[in-house]
C-alpha cells in the first residue's frame, strides 16, 4: 500500500465540491469513518459493496479494514480521486461509474458481500426497499446504511410509535434493524439541516407460506392511509379485511397499532 493524500487535499486537487442534487456530503474525520467501517464487523478479504463512495473516505476505511470494495459512483468527478485510492490498494478496490439504481449489483459478486454506504440522501430509501424486498436469503450479508437520524429511527421503530411504519415492517419482518451510532451534521462538509445515524440490518429466517408481494401490498395500502382504521385503509388489499376479521385483528384499529407479527399472519392468510 502506498501512502494516500488526506482526503481535503484530494478534494482540493481534483476541485471538488458536495453536490446538492447528488446529495452528497463528505466526511473527512478517519477516526469516525474507521467506527463506521467496524461496524459489520470483521472484514479481512470480505466483499464489500459500496454505494456512493464520493472522493473516498469510507472507501478508505473499508480497504483499510482489508475489505475487498467494489464502489458504484454515479458522480464522475470523483473518479480519479477513487482511482488514486485504487492504486494505493492493489486488487482491492473496483471502481464502476454507474447509477446504483441501475447497476446489476448481485452479479458484481461471487459471494454474498456486506453493503456499506453512506448513502445519498436522495436515493437511500429507494435503494434500501429494493434490497429488502428481494429474493431471501438475499445477495448480500449485511447492511450498514447512513441515513437521516429520522429515517433510520422510522426503520428500528416499533409499533404503537410515531414512527412506526412501512419501512419498519420491510426492515423487520424477516431482518434485524438496529442504529449502531449517530453522526453528528457537524462531521460533514457541508454539514447537513439533519443528524444523521448508521444502521446495521442483519437478513434472518423469512417467515413461511407468504408472499413478499403480499406484505408489501397490506403495508403499502395500511400506511398510505395511516390515519384511517384498517377497514377503510385494506380496503384496497383483495380479501384482506375479511382476511383481519378471521385472524381476530380487530380492523377498528389504526395501522401504527398492527404488530409486524400481525402483518406477517395478515400476509399468510392472504396466500
């Protein structure tokens, strides 16, 4: 390994600046940035998937670490900078130019990589639904997501709370969900309106005799009317008041109140 130019230096020699419309925001302190890389845990020769790398500071910690990072960067500006730290790290890093929303990601892979990403503000959410609602066991290992502190308290919430949600229910029905730190707006440049947090999510066992279509369709229609009791807002779902009454979910009930074991049930008996 050779050794790499602080990151401001690099921002400063290829002239780069955050980007709005990207929603970026870059993060220089290495000491955070190597807590956000142990977050997954060890990862010696492992696969690592990152989304959104900008001029490389996490990308750094990561290979730092001994990951193997493949990086999708949609922002070619940050190119040269990512290939400096690719020469740096012979064989460790792959850099593709390319919108993660259209990058085949699984067949990146041999293997089942961790995903860590300080993800753009603008796409994370569409990214993070796409990962949890594919094929179980999914392609990859692990999440470690930064998000904005509200989204990813909306992701480990529970029932019966403000921010209990759809999201909630996608991130737990057949995954754990937990924030593993804050980051504070003051780490960023340029420091953002919002905290942020990082969230770790680990794939478990997906219930049996369900649908993923299915649960996506009760939250979707549950929590796009939240204010509304469950047989007005399922109303949507084909069969699935009917299908509430005869698990005994009482469908006078608003759906912050329904259990992610309640929608799983839900889901079940609706094939």
């Amino acid at each position: 390994m050779t050794e790499l130019p602080p990151l401001r230096d690099v921002i400063r020699k290829y002239g780069l600046s955050a980007s709005k419309a990207l929603g970026q925001n870059f993060l220089f302190d290495t000491q955070l940035l190597a807590r956000i890389a142990a977050v997954p845990g060890k990862l010696g020769d492992a696969e690592v998937f990152e989304v959104g790398p900008g001029p490389g500071g996490l990308t750094r910690a990561l290979l730092g670490a001994g990951a193997k990072v493949t990086a999708v960067e949609r922002d070619r500006r940050c190119i040269p900078a990512l290939e400096e730290v690719a020469e740096a790290y012979p064989g460790q890093l792959r850099v593709i130019e390319g919108d993660a929303l259209e990058v085949d990601a699984p067949s990146l892979f041999a293997g089942r990589p961790h995903i860590v990403a300080n993800l753009p503000y603008n796409v994370g959410t569409a990214l993070l639904v796409g990962w949890l609602t594919g094929g179980w066991q999914p392609w990859w290992a692990s999440l470690t997501l930064m998000f904005q502190k509200e989204v990813a308290e909306r992701i480990v919430a529970a029932p019966g709370t403000e921010a209990y949600g759809r999201l909630a229910v996608l991130a737990q029905w057949r995954s754990e969900a937990r924030i593993a730190m804050t980051v504070h707006r003051s780490a960023f440049t340029p420091p953002p309106k919002v905290m942020s947090a990082i969230v770790h999510i680990t794939p478990g066992e997906a219930p049996q005799g369900m649908r993923v279509e299915r649960i996506e369709a009760l939250t979707g229609a549950a929590f796009g009317q939240r204010r509304k009791m469950l047989r007005q807002s399922l109303k949507g779902v084909p069969g699935a008041v009917e299908a509430a009454e005869r698990l005994g979910i009482d469908t006078s009930r608003r759906a912050e109140t329904v259990s992610v074991a309640e929608f799983v049930a839900l889901a079940r008996e609706l094939g």
